[in-house]
C-alpha cells in the first residue's frame, strides 16, 4: 500500500502522519519546535522525524508516494522556500523542500498552510469538486487560500490570498501587518476578546464575566460562544458583528472573483450558525445579485486535522498536474 506524508509547521509544534489517497489519517505525530537550537537542529529532527514515521508504521521509502508540507507564510514552491520562522531565530529563507527531497530521496511539495488547506477542503471536505473558491481560517490570523479555474492560485510572489488583510474601512484598529482596518484588525481571535473586555470595562452586563469568574484575560472566543449558546445577548452581538465585518470583506471577494463556495474553518467558525448567517445576511445585501445568489457559504469539513490532510493533499495535487502536463 502506497502513503502520502503531511506535515503541519505551526508556531510551536510540527504535526506529521500518514495519510492514505482518500485522505484518511492513519499515523501521526506531534513535537514541539521549541526544543531546537536553531534551523540546522530543526531540519535534523525533521528529518530524524519523517524516518521514524516510515519505519514504526513497518513502510519503506518505495511505499511512500511523496511529502507535503504546510507552512505559515508566503512559500517559494520551485524550491519549497519556507521565509520565516516565527520560534527559529535563525531561520531566514530556508529551502526546506529541495533539503527534506536530498536528504530523503522522496518528492517533496511545499505550500502555504492556508493554501493546502483549501485543497485539502477541495479534494476531501466541504469544497468537493468545486472550481472556484475561498477557503478562510478563523484564528488569531485569518488566511486564505483560492481556488480558480481548478487550480491554486498564487499570485505574482506567492503571496495570494491573503484574505485577512483585506482592508474594510477608512479608519480602523492596528493590523500587525503594518496597516490598519484589516478584515484580521476586526475578526481575529485577539481583537474579538479585546473588544469584549473593553465593553465590559465599560459596565457591559454579560454572562461573559461570570463564566471567566471576573478574570477577563480568561476570555476567549469560546467562551463568547458558551454564554451565547446560554442566551447572553451581548455574546450574541458580538458573533453578529464579526460575521458583519466578515460579511463585508467577503462581498467584495464575491463580487472580484465570482466563486461558487466559500469555506470556513478555525477555531472562530465554532461559533456556528449565529455566525454563518451574519455573514450570509451581509454578503445578501452588500454583494452583487447574481453572483451574491451563486455562492455557497459552507463551515469547513476536515477539522483538526485540516492542516495535515491539506498537506498530504498537496502531494496528490502536484503529481495530478505534473502527470497532466506530460
Ligand atoms: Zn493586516
């Protein structure tokens, strides 16, 4: 039986598994960057990792069909340059992908982790066969990956897709992109929490306090959802107002690009329906009618896991269109 491999690079842990054609997981591992001196260690331990992975699920090198890695930020795919790393001081435009494919004699691909992402939701999620559309996450980032005509779209420099940036208004919060009044500036987790405990500093009643036991840093968007899903109406608002601010940047994506799906995942979608309509109300009555009519606003499908299943995914995406260039 023939494996793909997904690897997850996030800020603190890289998760690997095995994961088979039809996007099931079956091994994984997790470990944390943190123990790593530097890039050179760091690749070492990948490495060390990858291997073991292989041999304790009794594979060899000839059963794996290739690796797929997500990564944060814009990757350089011809050599799978990751730029940045946000734990490893030294780590400055690495071509982790070309290193892992040397080391390993195994085909490596490299991407954006929001981008393998949407083509995980593509091939195995809720955007199943479509061929138009936006996969956005909901952290403490928000990310985007596009689909067009079938294929990732990534820009002049890799960089497409950057949904969370996206700016929405004249004057705005901060962004720590360096702008201001980003869709991120309004709808990341921080700047949501942020705002609930202003408005409670300023004498909001809400059931959001008792369940933090007046421990306001305690907050945290699920917690707006528990006193939510109690009945508080502040919390209420609050889902309402993101899925506004999200309503409005999205209009303006269905508008530019006339996709048929939109899909949302993270750990801010858990808010669920409330949400949802929010942003289905707002993309109704800001976005142009037919193509306001044609998309299909859908919560993301593969869950934790997204991020590996998005990578391992990556591999079967390269190698289809490789095979179909031939
Ligand atoms: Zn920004």
């Amino acid at each position: 039986m023939k494996y793909l491999i997904g690897v997850d690079i996030g800020g603190t842990n890289i998760k690997l598994a095995l994961v088979d054609k039809r996007g099931r997981l079956t091994g994984k591992t997790t470990f944390s960057t943190t123990n790593f001196k530097g890039k050179n260690a760091l690749i070492d331990g990948i490495v060390v990792e990858l291997k073991n992975l292989i041999l304790s699920n009794a594979l060899k090198k000839k059963n794996i069909i290739g690796i797929g890695i997500g990564a944060p930020g814009a990757i350089d795919i011809r050599t799978g340059t990751v730029h940045y790393l946000v734990n490893i001081p030294d780590w400055r435009e690495v071509p982790l992908g070309d290193t892992l494919k040397k080391r390993l004699g195994i085909p490596v691909f490299v991407d954006n982790d929001v981008n393998v992402m949407a083509l995980g939701e593509v091939y195995f999620g809720s955007g199943y066969g479509a061929r138009n559309m936006l996969c956005i996450t909901l952290g403490t980032g928000v990310g985007g990956g596009l689909i067009l005509d079938g294929k990732l779209y990534r820009g002049s420099s890799y960089a497409a897709g950057e949904f969370g940036h996206v700016p929405i208004n004249v004057d705005g919060p901060k962004c720590k992109c360096g702008s201001w009044a980003c869709v991120e500036a309004y709808t990341g987790n921080n700047y949501i929490v942020r705002g609930v405990i202003a408005d409670i500093k300023k004498g909001q009643k809400t059931l959001i306090t008792k369940l933090v036991k007046g421990n306001l840093r305690k907050i945290t968007p699920r917690i707006i959802s528990e006193a939510d899903h109690a009945g508080d109406k502040y919390a209420k608002q609050v889902w309402i107002d993101v899925g506004n601010y999200l309503g409005i940047g999205l209009a303006g994506v269905v508008n530019l690009l006339n996709v048929e799906k939109i899909v949302i995942g993270g750990g801010v979608a858990e808010a669920g329906k409330i949400l949802f309509d929010s942003i289905k109300r707002t993309i109704k009555s800001r976005a142009m009618k037919l193509p306001a009519k044609t998309v299909k606003i859908v919560k993301a499908k593969l869950g934790y896991d997204a991020g590996l299943i998005g990578a391992a995914t990556l591999v079967l995406y390269e190698l289809e269109r490789k095979n179909a260039s031939k």
